[in-house]
C-alpha cells in the first residue's frame, strides 16, 4: 500500500478513500465535453478537520487537490487535470443552523440542493434559497463557486450575492472564516469588513476548500404562478425585459427557445414567474405584468399563450425538470452548454450567433437564458446535447462551443463557468494588471499550485 493512500486513509478511514480503477473512472470525467483525466485517490472526508489534514498532507508532498460537489458544472472543473486528489465533499452536507428572523443558513460544504430544499420545506416552509435548475445532486457550494444563478437571481442577483459567510481551508491548510462569522457567533452578512469572499468566489477551487457557507434565504411566498408571453422578434426581447423588470413584479424571468418538436420553432418564450401570498396579490402583479407588454399585444407582434394545467405544473417545478431531461435527450446522453453573461441588450446578437452556428455544425440546441437582477445582465445558454458514442457529432459540438465563447467574447460578453480553453481566451483577452494580480493571489494564496490545477492558469 503506498504511503499517500495509507495516510489518507488514517484520515478519513478505509471506507472513505479509494486507488480503485472503476471509481477512479467516475471521478476522471463530468457529463460535458473535456477530456477525461483520472485522479489518483478519491476521499471523502466528512469534517472540516479531515479536509484540513488531507490539505496538509498534499501541501506537504506537492499533491493537486480538487474538490468535488456534484460535478454538474458540465465544463469539467472537476477534472483532475493533473491526477492527485478528488475530493469529493458530499458525505458534509449538514445543514448547521437557521437563523429565521435574519434570514441566513448555515450548511456544510457538500450540502446538495435538493437537501437543502427538502429540509427548508419541512422545517422552515416560509423560507427558501435561490435554487438553479441543476439536478438536485448538485451542491450549493459547487454552484457559488462558480457565481450560478438561481429562482431568485431576478430579484436578488447572482447566487454567489447570497453569501454571507465562509469557512475556507486554505491551500497551506490554515482554517479561515470570512464575515462577521470571524468576529462574532452570527454568520449574517459580509459587510461591513474588507471583503474577503472574492478571494474564493468565481475561482474554481483554486484557492482553498470551502467548508461551510452562510448562505441568504427568502421569504417563500404561498402561491406560485407562471405566464408565457411569446414572441418571434428576437430584437424584441430586450425591452419586454425591461419592461418587465421596472415592474419589479416578477420572481424569474427566463428566455427559451427551441426547434424541437416544430410547435415551438422560431419562437422565443418569455417565461414570467409571479408570486404572492394571497390570489389578490398575485392577481395585482399580473394585471400590471400585461398593462406593461399590452404595446406588444396590441401591435400583435407578441402575445401571452395559453398554458395547459400540465405545461403550467411543468414550469412551476423546481429544479425545472424540463431543464433535466433536455440534458438527455440525445442518444449517448451528452450534454453540455456555454452560458455566457451578457449584456441584456445583447440578447437579439446572441441569440443570431446561436442559430447559426447549429446550422454551421448540424446540431440542435436548447436555449434557456435567466434575467440577473432589475436586467442588469443576463445568462445566455448556448446549449448542445450531443451522442457520447458518435465521436464526429462530438467533434462538430467541440467546434460549435468554441466558436460560442469566441461570438460571446466578442459581443461583450464573459463566459461563464469556462472550460480550461475558454478560460485561455478569457485571460488572452484580460487587462494585463488584472490577470497578474489574479496571479500574485494564486501564489500567495497556494505557493505550491496544488488546489485545482490546470484552472485559470495563464500559460
Ligand atoms: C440540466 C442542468 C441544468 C442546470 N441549471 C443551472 C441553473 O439553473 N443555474 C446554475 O447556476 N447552474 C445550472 N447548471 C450548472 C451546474 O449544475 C450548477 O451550477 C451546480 O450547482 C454546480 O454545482 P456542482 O456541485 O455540480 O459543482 P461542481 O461541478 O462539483 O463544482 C464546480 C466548481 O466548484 C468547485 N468546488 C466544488 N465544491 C467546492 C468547495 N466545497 N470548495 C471549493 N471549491 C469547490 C469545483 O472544484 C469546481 O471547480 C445546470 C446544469 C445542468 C446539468
């Protein structure tokens, strides 16, 4: 038995580490486009002092570490590029404490989404947190790393705007809170200290271990209601947005479009989420939802459908299972999308750059684009299921994504949780004092490149 595996074993036990090809596979790929690459050892530590000594313990013997949440970013951040050690965080994902009244929660960092779903509903049904339409097995820390977009993202911003505390193992294995959680027993916000968070926000794990997070919820509201108002005009679309959001009426606002089946081609969908706590309330937010759009009703170039009760369920659903299944709906069950964060009135380029480039390539798409904020940006997915065994529809979806962070990088836009070559052209196109700050943080942070190697390195 090797030194390392025996090490690591003494810290988590034998049940919880593993050198076994078949489960070193797993942890080698995500469900995206990036070549797979296997680690070396697979841990599952289940507290904060286990990750700290199994940080340590590679730290000392120049080991890569990477942690691991759900592995549903899709853009292979979870990737051991350079073998070591996949950390995977699931087996701590208690949820440590819920203050009701300022509205925070405190989880473990391998805590999933649909855990923590489940445990608000039942014990604090008046609260929620901003959940993404990921499968339910991804984590919550997994997705503010990555700055992810939830339910609530609309109203409140990004999902890593939520955060109001950290608990982070550094790459030299010191353990360090970020917050008032440093000075005081309540993890409630990060202001009013410098803030520290953006050291490990929008990283990658390339700059500690995560280990608890403090985390805003919202008050959850007792009825849900869903409109589509539907158009064909993609240069449209920036203004119905935001129209909509000067009401400051609507929970979400997301963009769909697909061409499968046919019922739905060359149809842009405006999908409007409302609530309420009583049927007035709700009803008061629709009336003013349709006097702000009835311009377009009235010139006919756009129009509220009518939502069957199934379709209406189906859209209401959290995480949306629609979303889930279209990541399958290729044979070979491949499924990836670049998501870049645009400017809203980017909208109608973006969505022409789409079009085209799945004509180019002879792909399908399915696109989905959540509104940030009162329209301050937005994500645009450009995504791309693919046959994982037919290798020429994987190269012709290669080909397309990369051509897609070009188009968003040259609309203005950045994308969002890159793969390692878009991060390249991110960095190629930095200002050059940015990108070597980037860099002199990495090096003080992580002197010896262990955490999550391979991700946003410059050469
Ligand atoms: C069908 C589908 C729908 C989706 N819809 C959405 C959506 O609506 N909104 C959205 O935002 N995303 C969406 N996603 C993308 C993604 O699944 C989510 O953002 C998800 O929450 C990512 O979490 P994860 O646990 O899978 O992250 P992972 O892929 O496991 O990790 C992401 C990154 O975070 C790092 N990391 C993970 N845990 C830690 C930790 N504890 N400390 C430090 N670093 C860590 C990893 O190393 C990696 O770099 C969707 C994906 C799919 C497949």
């Amino acid at each position: 038995m090797d030194s390392i595996y025996k090490s690591l074993a003494e810290i988590v036990g034998e049940d919880y580490v593993s050198n076994k090809k078949e489960e070193l596979y797993i942890y080698s790929q995500d469900p995206g486009m990036m070549e797979p690459h296997e680690p070396d050892y697979v841990v599952m530590p289940k507290t904060t002092e286990e990750v700290q000594k199994i940080v340590k313990l590679a730290n000392e013997e120049k080991i890569p570490i990477v942690p691991v949440g759900g592995s549903m970013s899709l853009s292979g951040l979870v990737i051991p590029h350079r073998g070591g050690i996949a950390l995977d965080l699931k087996r701590m994902d208690r949820v440590l404490e819920v203050n009701e009244k300022s509205r925070y929660v405190v989880v473990e960092g391998g805590m999933t989404q649909g855990k923590l779903k489940a445990y608000l509903e039942r014990r604090h049904p008046d609260l929620r947190h901003s959940m993404p339409d990921s499968p339910p097995s991804s984590t919550v820390v997994g997705n503010i790393v990555i700055h992810g977009q939830g339910r609530l993202t609309q109203q409140y911003g990004f999902n890593s705007d939520m955060v109001t505390g950290l608990e982070v193992i550094l790459p030299t294995g010191e353990v360090c809170k970020i917050g008032t959680c440093s000075v005081s027993p309540y993890w409630f916000a990060l202001a009013p200290l410098p803030d520290l968070a953006g050291l490990f926000l929008g990283w990658f794990g390339t700059t500690g271990v995560i280990t608890k997070l403090g985390l805003k919820l919202y008050p959850k509201k007792k009825i849900r209601d869903v409109e589509v108002f539907v158009v064909e005009d993609p240069n449209l679309v920036p203004d119905i947005i935001y129209r909509l959001t000067h009401t400051e009426m609507t929970e979400d606002i997301v963009v769909g479009a697909q061409p499968y089946p046919l019922i739905f081609k060359d149809i842009l969908s405006i999908i409007i989420l409302i609530t309420g706590d009583s049927e007035e309330e709700v009803e008061f937010k629709r009336r003013m939802i349709w006097d702000v759009l009835r311009t377009y009703i009235d010139s006919k170039e756009g129009g509220f459908s009518m939502l069957p009760p199934d379709m209406k369920k189906m859209l209401l659903k959290m995480p949306s299972a629609d979303t889930i299944r279209f990541a399958d709906v290729m044979k070979g069950g491949g499924f990836e999308y670049s998501g870049p964060i645009i400017p809203v009135e980017k909208f109608p380029e973006a969505y022409k750059k789409l079009l085209e480039l799945s004509s180019k390539y002879g792909i399908t798409f399915g696109h989905s684009g959540r509104v940030i904020g009162r329209s301050h940006c937005m994500m645009f997915s450009f995504g791309y299921p693919f046959n994982r065994a037919d290798p020429d529809n994987i190269e012709r979806t290669k080909k397309a994504l990369h051509d897609t962070n070009v188009a968003s990088l040259d609309i203005g836009g950045v994308p969002w949780k890159p793969e390692v070559p878009a991060q390249k052209m991110i960095i190629e196109r930095m200002d050059k004092n940015t990108l070597e700050l980037m860099k002199r943080i990495k090096k003080l942070l992580d002197p010896n490149g262990i955490m999550n190697p391979g991700n946003w390195e410059a050469e």
